[in-house]
C-alpha cells in the first residue's frame, strides 16, 4: 500500500480559474458524461450540467486536482 504522504506530495489543486476556457469547457464536458454519473430523475442539457460545475468551483464546492502519477486533472467535490 502506498504511503498517503507519498501519494498527496504528486496531488495538486488548479485553480480553475488559471485553466484556458476552452479547456476548462472540455475538462467539465468530460466529467460530466461519464458513465454512471447520476443527476437523479430529472434530466439536464449538457449546458447546464457544465453551468453548475462552473458554479460549484466559483462557490469553492469543487475543485479541479492534477494528479502528476496518471499526469491527469479531476473534479473533486470540496463541499463543506
């Protein structure tokens, strides 16, 4: 098993902020269609699920981590 200080030294927030529009635009589209990803029973556009993410990071209840193992960034959920 590896050492959790180990493993957190290769994690590290993005500001998604200092990510490029369009960037972050295809960064969200992809988290938001994979599969087995559940909004519940009411349907949304793929407008408005990027819409929301874009507000849960402004309102800091998600963050976007670049993880230098897999050289690859994810949408963590930071809710309080």
């Amino acid at each position: 098993m590896a050492n959790k200080s180990m493993y957190t030294e290769h994690v590290v927030e993005v500001p998604h902020e200092e990510i490029p529009e369009e960037m972050l635009k295809r960064l969200i589209e992809e988290f938001v269609t994979r599969e087995g990803t559940d909004y519940g029973e009411v349907e949304f556009s793929l407008e408005e699920k990027v819409a929301r993410v874009i507000e849960l990071l402004d309102r800091g209840h998600a963050k976007i981590m670049f993880e230098a193992r897999t050289n690859s960034l994810n949408i963590v959920d930071n809710s309080p």
